[in-house]
C-alpha cells in the first residue's frame, strides 16, 4: 500500500548483513511522529486472502522489522513485488527462536495443526506458509521513546493516532480474509478485537479471545494458556464443524 512511497529510500540503504536502528528508524521511513510516540514503515504489505488462520500482533517490534528490511533490500532486484513482500514477512513473523517456538508449541496443544489437516503447527512458518496471514494491530513498528510498544501506554483504544491506524489498515485488512480464525497474542490485542467485534467493524466468526502473547518475558503466559487451552480447542472443533 506505502511501498512505492518508500520504494527509493529502501534502495538507497546500504547492503549489510545487518541493519542497526540509526539505519532504518530515521526520517526516511518515518510513518507517524506524535508527542513520544513514532512509527515506522515497514515492509509488511502483503495479506494472504486464502489464509486459513491469523496470527495477530500488537505490533512488529525491532527484531521483526530488521529482518523484513532486510530481506526486501538484498532480494528486491531478484522478485516481483508480490514475492517480494510475501517473503518478508514469512522470513519476519513472529521472529526470534524463542518467540516462534513457544507459538508454535501452544498452537499444537490446542490442536491448531489438526484443524489444519498439518503434522506441525511450525509448517505454518515453512512449506505450508499459504495457510497462514500473520498480521499486527498497528501493522507498522512502533516505539515509544525509541523502545518496542507494548500495548500499554498509551493504551491502543485511547490513543486516536492508533485508532486510526486500525480503521485504515486493520479493518480493511481482516475483512479481506473473513472466514480465518483469528488468534489474537495477548490481552492487548484481544481488547481491540472485542471492541473490534463490538462495533460491528469485522466479520471474523472464531476469534480465541485471551491467548498469551508467546515472548519469554511473558511471565503469565503458561498459566494463561491453561487456564484457557480447553476453551480454544473447543472453538477450533465448532469451527472444524
């Protein structure tokens, strides 16, 4: 959607094996500035339309928007555009091994990879990628004072900057895929989808409201994830029906 907007200055990054933060959060990717509060672009365009599950975010966070950029800037001369954004995002989901391995192990202590018809739910991240859209709240990075946002302050709900940023992107991009089961990762991101819902702004039937956010600095997420695991395989068999 902003891609071509930024198009220029991506291909004027220097090639690096990796980008630090004075390379990419500078004014030439700078989407959004409001009182302490920036955001980003990021090369996180690409919906998957035939995605059959949604993993939803708050928001991309350092790591995940270093290897995005960092996959579109040594691969942008040999894909189309398509290719190109799709793979980033495949290459950033959910990135960092302990982030990514703790999804996919409570993703499979629910029985998402049976639903699926799939032996692994960490398919999803490799050659059954087609049936996963991962996506974000606020889809582009946004740092508070310069470090990862975490939901919290300001609140997403409370902060019109956000709300408009969830009115633009996320409807639109949620509707496009209506039929997915929608796993929100984290109280945060289930508040804005049961307000979401509320609204009558989407049409997503089976939302697994209060799944835990998968990072290891989670410290609720493994009692959370108890405390709720029989209520989501019980919404992901009514929506196998």
């Amino acid at each position: 959607m902003y891609f071509n907007n930024f198009e220029m200055s991506l291909r004027q990054l220097p090639l690096k094996s990796t980008y630090e933060k004075e390379d990419l959060m500078t004014k030439d990717f700078l989407f959004l500035k409001e009182d302490h509060v920036e955001v980003y672009w990021a090369p996180f365009e690409y919906i998957n339309k035939d995605a059959k599950v949604i993993i939803l975010g708050i928001t991309p966070g350092w790591t995940q928007m270093e290897l995005a950029f960092n996959y579109v800037r040594h691969n942008i001369n040999a894909e189309e555009y398509e290719q190109l954004i799709c793979n980033a995002k495949k290459n950033a989901s959910f990135g960092g091994t302990t982030m990514r391995k703790n999804l996919i192990e409570m993703l499979d202590g629910i029985g998402l990879n049976q639903f699926l018809h799939i032996d692994s739910s960490e398919q999803l991240f490799d050659d059954k990628h087609d049936l996963l859209h991962t996506t974000s709240v606020l889809r582009y990075p946004v740092f508070i004072d310069g470090k990862n946002y975490t939901g919290s302050q300001p609140k997403m709900l409370n902060y019109q900057a956000f709300l408009r940023i969830i009115d633009e992107l996320l409807v639109p991009e949620l509707n496009s895929i209506p039929n997915a089961v929608i796993i929100p990762t984290g109280k945060a991101v289930s508040e804005v989808l049961k307000y979401l819902v509320s609204e009558n702004k989407i049409m997503n039937q089976t939302i697994l409201f209060n799944f835990p956010h998968p990072s290891g600095a989670n410290g609720h997420r493994k009692k959370q994830y108890e405390a709720n695991r029989e209520t989501f395989i019980a919404q992901l068999a009514a929506a196998m029906n």
